[in-house]
C-alpha cells in the first residue's frame, strides 16, 4: 500500500531537479533509527522511498518529511517480495543508496536457542537476512559505480550474548552477505554498519521492564551513517559511533 508520493509540478523540490537528487530507499523508517536517517538525508536533498509495516506511524514520517525533500511512502513487510518489487519501483531509474534498515526482533521476551520457536526464527531470518539480500538484488542494476549499499547491524552478531542467538545469528548471516556482496562487486561501496545500542522501541522490547533511559537516542548513530553514505571509506564493517564526525 502507498501511503503518500509528493511532488512539485515542475518536477523540482526546493530549488533542485528530480533528476539531481540523490535517491535512497529506507527501509524501516517510522521510527528510530531509519526516522532519524531520513530525516538526515532528507535535510540534505536526498529523495525518500521508506517503508514500515505500520501504515499510521508511517504516514506521521511522511507528513514529517515532505516538508523537506520528495518522499514515497509504501507500508508493508519487507519480506513480501511484492512489497520490495514496490519500493524499487517507486525509487525510479536510478538509486544511489539502499539502506536496509528494517529488522525482526523475534520473540519477546527473548528465548534460549534451546526453546527458540523453530517457525519464529524462519520469520527473523526472512526479514533480517533474505530480504536485504533480495532487495539488493533488485537494485544492483540500478546502482552505479560508487553506490552505496548499508546493512544495519548489531554486536550481537559478533558477541555471544544469552538471549540474543536468533536475532544475532540472523545478523551474522547478513555481515557475511555483506562481506561477500563486497568481493563481487567492488564497483559499490557496501557496508555493514553497528549503530551500537539505543533508546528505541525494539531495544525495550529486547529488555522488557528495564528501564533504558540512559542509552543514547538513535540520532547520535546518524553521523557515523552518513559517513559511510557521503564519504570515501571503503566496503566493510563499521561502528557508526566510531565514525562520528568522519565525513559527515
């Protein structure tokens, strides 16, 4: 479902051409830490294809992010190979960056492997794995050399934390598509990213009860984020906190 395409009618948006901004679907963007990039990128004139699975929070962003640039909005699971043959749609002829943003915690409170709902973790890895992986094969051939491709991660790829094996290893699946999507094509700049924890709802989910307050909100991972998307630094992994202030 579309929620919302805005344009100018001469085809420019605050001064600049359609044809000269700079596209980027995110994914997952209603909230946290995909609303906080867009807001980003949409402040400095890139166009917006984002998506999220709930149709209301994700019209709010829209609403939010006319102001500033063009933006499609199209809710719906980025798991649902319709849904992503949408989102590339809709970003037209050329894209310049996918970010795949969007994520599956699983079950909440998080179970041991040992009583992981086998059914429950095909889902998370559908979402946190095959679907990037999908929606970059949809959009290579629209990526020119030196486009960018961000897989949001997480330490809980790398650190053998109790609870956290399914999300985890789902996003331990996606580094090491990440790192091989890099050895083929390196026309592209692709990059695993860890934003490191935040103040999010899928933070509080993951800790129910526990007060979270103190952890920074997502915004102070945008700077490392648009480093990778804006600056010069090679295919790899990345801390997004570490790369505060590196071109951005």
């Amino acid at each position: 479902m579309v929620v919302g395409r805005i344009s100018d009618g001469d085809g420019c948006h605050g001064g600049r051409t359609v044809d000269s901004m700079r596209t980027a679907i995110v994914t997952g963007a209603s909230r946290g830490l995909g609303l906080a990039l867009a807001r980003a990128l949409a402040e400095r004139g890139w166009r917006l294809v984002i998506d999220a699975r709930g149709g209301e929070a994700l019209e709010a962003a829209r609403a939010e992010l006319e102001a500033l640039t063009e933006v499609t909005a199209i809710a719906g699971d980025v798991a649902d190979n319709r849904h992503r043959l949408a989102l590339v749609d809709a970003a037209g002829d050329r894209i310049d960056a996918l970010i795949n943003n969007a994520s599956d915690l699983g079950p909440s409170p998080l179970p041991p492997l040992a009583r992981y709902p086998l059914e429950a973790l095909e889902q998370v890895y559908r979402v946190n794995a095959l679907a990037p992986l999908a929606l970059v094969q949809l959009t290579l051939p629209l990526l020119e050399p030196g486009g960018r491709i961000v897989n949001v991660t997480s330490d809980a790829a790398v650190e053998p934390y109790e609870g956290w094996g399914g999300y985890g290893s789902s996003k331990a699946a996606l580094e090491q598509l990440t790192r091989v999507l890099a050895a083929e094509h390196p026309e592209l700049r692709i990059y695993a990213v860890d934003p490191g924890d935040m103040r999010t709802q899928m933070h509080q989910e993951a800790a129910p009860g526990e007060d979270i307050s103190s952890l920074p909100p997502p915004e102070e991972s945008v700077p490392g984020l648009l480093a990778l998307l804006e600056g010069d630094l090679p295919s790899g992994r990345y801390g997004a906190r570490e790369l505060a202030g590196v071109g951005a």
